[in-house]
C-alpha cells in the first residue's frame, strides 16, 4: 500500500485507516465527514476512545487485511 497525501485526496468512505503526521508518526485514524479523529491508547471504551488530533494529519491508507486464520 502506499500513502495518500490529505493533499491530494481523503477518504470516500467514512471508517478507520492508517495515518501519518510529522509529529505522532503512524497511528489510527477514523475519517468522519467533519474530519479526522485519531484513536487514544489510554481509553478502553471505543465510544470515548477517538479525538480530535493535536497535529495535521499529512497521508492516509487503508488499513491492511487481518490475517487469515491458520
């Protein structure tokens, strides 16, 4: 897979993807149609678990497929 620049083009479908920013490096986000929210490792409830990020998101992906099971 390859990076998108936010530049270039965002994401069709609202849902999680792979993101990048200069100053957090890769993490998960969440593309809403208000925006990016990026997922806080310290919540353990996944309602309460997406924020506003503190930083510009530079390029998304889509996230890669789960393994297949063995």
């Amino acid at each position: 897979m390859n990076w998108i620049s936010v530049k270039e083009r965002l994401p069709e479908e609202e849902g999680k993807y792979l993101v990048y920013s200069d100053w957090e490096g890769c993490e998960i986000g969440k593309w809403m149609k208000n925006g990016w929210k990026v997922w806080k490792f310290d919540f353990f409830d996944e309602d309460l678990a997406w924020d506003e990020p503190l930083y510009t998101i530079t390029h998304w992906q889509p996230l890669p497929e789960p393994p297949e099971e063995g």
